[in-house]
C-alpha cells in the first residue's frame, strides 16, 4: 500500500481524505494541514521519507515542494479549473444580494483568471489583481485586500487561500474562497491511482549491481601470501552478502575482484545509503577505489547491460560516483550524493542532433550540461562554471561551449567582473 502525504490547509485536506477513501484498498493517506502555505518546506523535509507520494490542494504548494526536493517524480497537485473561480463568484452573488463589480483577487497568474472571465458575460467591472508565487507570503495578500477595501476601491474580495479567507473575514471584508471542487480533486486522485501503479511497475523492474574492486589483480603483490589474500577475498565477500541480504538479492562472485547483485529496481533504490557505506567499506578493506554501475531494466539482460555500461562510465571518472542507467536511457552519476545528476543520451529532434553532430558535441553531454544547469537553476554560467562542477577541464568545456554558441545552440551574454586580480569570465546562456 502506497503512503500519500496530503498537504494544503486544513478544510482542503479533509475534503480530499473523504474523496479518497474510494482508493483505501491501494493508497493511504496522511493528513499534513498547514495555516500557511510557505510551511510546505519545513513538512516535505521533515516527512518526505515517511511517503511515498505527495499530494498538494495547491499548485503553489506543489511548486516549493518542486523546489525543495529538487524534483516533481512523486508529486501531484489538483489543476484548478475556471469552476473554483465561478463558484466563488455565484457565491458573493448570492450572500451579498447582489453582483459586486468591485472587487481584489489573488491568483498564482493572470492567464487563468483572464481566461476564465472571458468565458461568461458577468464579470466584475474594477478588478485588482494580486499574483502571488513561491516567494510571497500570507500578510501580504491580505494587506493588498484590505487597503484596497478601506480605500473603496473594492466592495468585495476573493482568495485563493484559507489563511487570507480567515484574516479578511475577521476584518469585516466580504470575501469568498476560490476552492476546488469535487470534480477536480477527484480527476487528480484519478491521475495519483495511475502514477502508483507506474511507481508498482518500475518499483518490481529488475535491477543489476555490478561492484568492482579497482586494480584487483594488483593487491596480490601486496599482500604477503595466497593465504592473505583468500582472507580478504572473504571479508569483501562477507561484506557483500550482508548488503545484498538487506536487499533480498542474490549475489555473484565473477573473480578478479567483480561482483554481481541481482535484485529489483524498489530495494537498490531505498537502499542507496547502504550501498554508499557499503562501497567505503570495501573501499577501506582492500585500500583501493571501489566502482558501482547499476542497470534497470524489464528483463535481466537489459538490466545488465544498462550495469555494464554505467560501471564504464563510473570508472571513467572516479568523481562520477555511483552511476545508475534506467531502462529509458537515463544516466544518473553521483547516485545518492548532494551533486547527483540527471541526464538522457537520447534526443529525437533531428535538427537538434545535426547540429550536434556538425560541431562533434555528443548527445550525452549536452544533455549533461543541460542538465546540471536546469539543477543548480542558472540563468547563465561560466566556463569555470561547468568545468568545476561536471569535472571537465576548462579547455575542453570552452570547446563544448564555443562549439554550442556557432550552432546558435548558446549565446555569449557578457562578462562577469572580479574585485580581485584575474581576467573576467565570459558568460553564456543556453538558447
């Protein structure tokens, strides 16, 4: 059964809870009500082992969690339809006895609200609109609210939020929520059924470990007799079985300090801490560098393909860690590490490729490149930039970088000034 961590304001988290006790048989769900929305940081840290999934009232919430975990894979948010902004709508028609043509609103953008307006012929005439994304915050809103109210320049508001809905209320201004309904929240939970089971299939995908003892044929010479180095051989063997117990694989020994794991896709990826100890180990045991490759794949063959070709990578550059390849290409280097990094080597526009292939750049590091910019959310960078963090030497980034700018694929944008002696770096962006 899937853990589901429900985030948004109290009376949001009830209603989805209630909707979703139709999924009670596959899904559990777990109230986690905030009073402000800005608190989705602090519960996704605090909690996000304890779920499997996130499931957010708010597409605002969904974006710092977005933003938090460095990932949307697990998360869902309701998508708002015009029905919440309609539904408030009749709703001040109807308690306030009449249609109010003045009147503040806070959306996350003004598209939604314009589109949704113009689809009825009874809008409010004066509308002030206050958009909002993951930096503001609730006083704010509510002051954009009541100033606009005490100056009469509004009649009325509507918000997007409980906490803002509360406040105004309490300050004697008309206000009315803009909520989901029913609908939305249960074609989300819907869409949250299909994605477990996409979590189910690729949790139970095979998955291949290959662990090679660097240098392996080497250690012979130092130990001081055959004997020696059987006993060494037996505490990295010792060592590996208790791991892949904890993994309930299956464990092959290849020779020349190579081993196999079998096992699925879900333990080697609730287990990649272990493994992280697990390698220093074999690390200090035999005082030489440890490689991992891993493979997924729908058959063992594929998997261990997908193993073999993620161990050379790791190994290439002992920087690039733990390497994972999933069944669709992705390259993840760095597994489990805080500099983790996701890329594909696939890409099917044929345009994009010819003019990789005009300026011999390969998919797989411009998706490498591309990627590590998207992570550390760079509106531009330098050619130190990417030589420090994607372990390039600076002569062999700016060729990548000055191949990409003559194919109109980058663009230079400047220089970035020192206060201390040196040249100024050259900034890019990519187009």
């Amino acid at each position: 059964m899937y853990k589901v961590g429900v985030i948004g304001p109290n009376s949001s988290v009830e209603r989805i809870i209630n909707l979703g006790k139709e999924y009670e048989m596959t899904m559990d769900f777990i109230a986690y009500p905030y009073s402000d929305f800005q608190d989705t940081e602090r519960i996704v840290l605090e909690y996000n082992s304890y779920v499997d999934v996130w499931f957010f009232s708010s597409r605002i919430s969904y974006m710092i969690a977005k933003n938090t975990l460095n990932s949307g894979e697990n998360l869902v948010y309701i998508q708002h339809t015009e029905s919440g902004i309609y539904k408030s709508l009749l709703h001040m028609g109807y308690y306030q006895a009449e249609f109010l043509n003045k009147v503040s609103i806070d959306e996350l953008t003004t598209s939604h609200l314009e589109q949704a307006l113009q689809q009825i012929d009874f809008a409010p005439k004066e509308i002030y609109v206050k958009t909002f994304n993951i930096n503001s915050n609730t006083q704010e809103l509510i002051d954009f609210h009541i100033d606009l109210w005490k100056s009469e320049k509004t009649k009325g508001a509507l918000t997007c939020f409980e906490a803002v809905y509360l406040s105004l209320k309490e300050a004697g201004v008309p206000t009315y929520r803009i909520s989901t309904t029913d609908m939305e929240i249960r074609q989300t939970l819907r869409i949250l059924a299909e994605k477990t089971r996409t979590f189910y299939f690729k949790d139970t995908q095979i998955g291949v470990q290959i662990i090679e003892i660097e240098h392996f044929d080497k250690l012979s010479e130092k130990v001081k007799s055959s004997y020696h180095l059987q006993y060494l051989e037996l505490r990295l063997k010792e060592t590996l079985l208790r791991f892949c117990e904890q993994l309930d694989g299956s464990l092959l020994e290849k020779g020349n300090g190579r081993y196999v794991i079998f096992s699925s896709r879900g333990a080697i990826e609730r287990k990649i801490k272990d493994l992280q100890d697990t390698v220093y180990q074999l690390s200090h045991e035999s005082d030489t560098a440890v490689t991992v490759g891993i493979g997924y794949g729908v058959t063992v063959h594929s998997a261990e393909i997908n193993a073999k070709r993620a161990i050379q990578l790791s190994k290439e550059k002992s920087e690039h860690g733990i390497v994972i390849i999933q069944e669709d290409g992705t390259i993840i280097q760095s597994a489990g590490e805080e500099d983790e990094l996701s890329f594909s080597y696939r890409i099917n526009d044929k345009d994009f490729l010819d003019k990789l292939k005009k300026v011999k750049i390969s998919v797989k590091n411009y998706n490498k490149l591309y990627a590590l910019i998207k992570r550390m959310n760079w509106s531009n960078f330098t050619i130190k930039d990417l030589a420090t963090h994607l372990y390039w030497d600076e002569r062999n980034a700016r060729r990548v970088v000055v191949s990409l700018c003559e194919v109109d694929l980058a663009e230079y944008i400047g220089e970035e000034s020192y206060s201390s002696r040196g040249r100024p770096g050259k900034m890019y962006r990519l187009k």
